[in-house]
C-alpha cells in the first residue's frame, strides 16, 4: 500500500538556523511530490512541487529550497530561517483519486 | 489563474442540524479536479471527495454530500445532522494540469463548530 512520511511532527529553531524536513512516499514510483506550508492555523499555500527527480517548481519567492535527491524522497530546506517561516509544513503526493499529505510538522522559529 | 474563495470563514451550528459550506472556484480551464478535505485539530488533512470537470451529478456518502453546479462555478458541501466530531476546518481545493504538473490550489477554509 502506498503510505507518506513526514519528519519530525514538531520543531523549534532559532532564527538564523538551517532547517531540514523530509518526506518519503512508499509504494509507488515517479510520484508528483508537494510542499505547503499553513501559516495562521488556515489556509495552505503551495511552495514547491516536483514530477521527477532533481526536478523542482517554485511557487513563491521565499527563504526556503526543496530538492528532490531520490524518486520517493523530498526535502525542503532552508540556510537561514526567518520569524516568518513559521508554520504547519506538509507533504504530499498523488496518487491516481487526489493527493494524500503527511501527518505534518509544526515549524516554529524562535 | 486559479482561485477558490471559501467565502465563510466561521460557521457555528447546534448538534443534528444542517450545514453547508460554500466553494467557488475560477479557472479558464476546461479539465479540472475539485476536492473537499477536512481538517480536524490535530492538523492532517482527510480527503472527503474528488469530482471531475465533467460528472456533474451530486453525490452523497452517508451524511455527507456535494453539489457541482458548473454555471455558478460552484462545488457546496452539505453535512446532514451535523455532529460534533465533524467539528474541523473545511478545504475546497482545485487542481489543475499545467506544463509542470498537477497543482492543487486552496481556498481559505471554513471553520465548522458544531455545539451540543
């Protein structure tokens, strides 16, 4: 069965530190891969997303990058975080009836 | 450009009552995918439903269901008896096709309190 996994659920940077999040999708191949973040508790905005490996679509000009080292891996990233950055990160993938995200990590920059 | 506009963004109803939740959407696309998600406290996101450009007919799935109205460009949300448990946020959504992919575009939400 397909499942994705998303790492850690709950995370607490100062600002100026690096940031690493990553998900993996198992039981499928060439899955499109997501990154949103939900800032304020509501609505999802999309950042990255990705149709193979090494390939990778920006949505909006920010302080973060995703790469895509794997076919079932993606990382979103960042040198340097922001007060901004806050937020409720997912992934997710798509399989053939919709998209299906991870359980999610709550950002908080401090 | 695409665009969903979940116009209410609180609603409160008393236990067994109905509740519907509005979803417009705007695109110039003639393919699409629409999508209900529910988003309950702690945080995941629950696909409910997914309806094609073309299905037109309504569906319903227990005391949930959905009517798609092309020529208002609207996709609404209905939950019969409503009850606690189905205390959450609300997400319409619309996917589109573009050269890079499929992307899926939010609308805000709604919050949905349901009461004793």
């Amino acid at each position: 069965s397909q499942t994705i996994h998303q790492w850690p659920a709950t995370l607490v940077q100062p600002v100026g530190s690096p940031l690493s999040l990553e998900c993996t999708v198992e039981g499928t191949s060439n899955p499109n891969l997501y990154w949103y973040r939900q800032a304020a508790g509501r609505g999802l905005q999309l950042l990255f997303y990705s149709v193979g490996i090494g390939q990778i679509s920006s949505e909006v000009p920010q302080n973060l990058s995703a790469s895509r080292p794997q076919d079932r891996q993606f990382i979103l990233s960042s040198k340097k975080l922001l007060l901004s950055d806050s937020g409720f990160y997912l992934c997710a993938y798509r399989p053939n009836y919709g998209y299906t995200f991870g359980s999610g990590t709550r950002l908080t920059v401090v | 450009a695409q665009k969903v506009t979940q116009a209410q963004t609180e609603i409160s109803v008393v236990e067994k009552e109905d509740v519907t939740l509005d979803c417009v959407y705007e695109t110039r696309d003639t393919t699409y995918y629409l999508f209900w998600y529910k988003q309950p406290p702690s945080g995941e996101l629950v696909f409910l439903i997914r309806r094609n450009s073309f299905d037109e007919q309504n569906e319903i799935s227990g005391r949930y269901s959905w009517n798609f109205q092309k020529s208002t460009s609207s996709f609404n949300f209905t939950i019969t008896a409503s009850q606690v448990v189905d205390s959450a946020v609300y997400f319409c959504a619309l996917n589109i096709l573009t050269g890079g992919g499929n992307k899926l575009t939010f609308g805000t939400g709604t919050q949905l309190k349901v009461e004793l």
